[in-house]
C-alpha cells in the first residue's frame, strides 16, 4: 500500500496522481486545488499570473486542458481517501473540488485552520496536520486504529468511509 501527500506545487502533484495512477492508498494534501473553477474564485492578479504560465483565461472552455489535474472533473472515478488539511483562505479554491469528491461518493475530508496561510504559522495547527496524517496514513496504511480518545470522533468518520468503499 502507497501513500501519497503534498503541499503547496506537491497538491497538484497528488492531483494529478490521483487522476493518472492506480498505485496510491490514500493521499493527504495541505494546500488545494489545481482546478477550473480558481479562476474565478482567487481574484484577478492570480487569473493574470496563471495565464502567462499557460492556463486557460477564465469562462474558456480549458476541460481538456484541466482533465488530467482536476479533482472536480474526475471526482466520479476517483476512490482514494483524500485528508485535505487547509488554510482558512484556500477554501474557496478547494470548495469545487470538495464538493464533487463528496457528491460522487469519494472518501473526502477537509480541515480548515482560522488565520492560516498558505504555510502554516501556528506551532499548535502544524501539530495538528502532522498527528492527522500520521493517524490518516496509520489509518488507510496500515488499519492501525488510533486508540487517543480524541481522535475517536473523526475515526468513526473514517471508518463508515471505510465501509462505504467495501460496497
């Protein structure tokens, strides 16, 4: 069993291994998303930078442009248990692709931690993403059960992910 985790250029990566690979287990991510929909959500300044580097303009139709890398686009096929541990204004970029994931059924869950950046400042939130995704690989990896009583909440959540794949 693989898993797979990035943040900032390394949550593109996941994307697109997510959507162009059958090798992973389960993919944990700390920033998000490469996707249609940033275009219209990250403001100007960002829709004009991505554009020099290529991107379709916002409002194009850039789907075969976008399919390899979108979650959103591919949220039907894919069934790899996705962590997605955020910044507070990430969300809004990552709320398309969310949504899709957890419409067609994906294992999907998404932290967000107040007053973030892109990197994470807070000693306390740091902490908190490196304990989650040891817990999320222990999880997917390795079916080793957190037994901290405070993890029990979310284990419950992972566990009927769990159960809905084996249908």
């Amino acid at each position: 069993k693989i898993g797979i985790t990035g943040f900032s250029d390394g949550s593109g990566t996941v994307q697109f291994a997510l959507n162009n690979s059958k090798r992973f287990t389960a993919a944990a991510i700390s920033s998000c998303c490469d996707e249609p929909g940033m275009m219209f959500v990250l403001g100007p300044s960002y829709t004009a930078s991505r554009a020099r580097w290529g991107y379709p303009v916002a409002g194009s139709d850039g789907r075969d442009y976008w399919k390899p890398q979108s979650l959103s686009l591919n949220a039907a096929h894919i069934r790899v248990p996705l962590l997605m541990q955020l910044p507070d204004n990430e969300v809004r970029a990552a709320a398309e692709p969310f949504a899709a994931l957890k419409g067609h059924g994906a294992p999907v869950e998404m932290y967000v931690f107040a007053g973030e950046n892109h990197i994470k400042t807070r000693p306390v939130h740091r902490q908190a993403i490196y304990l989650r995704t040891l817990d999320w690989f222990d999880f997917w990896l390795r079916g080793v059960r957190s037994a901290d009583p405070a993890r029990q909440l979310e284990l419950g959540r992972w566990q009927a992910m769990e159960r809905q794949l084996s249908e």
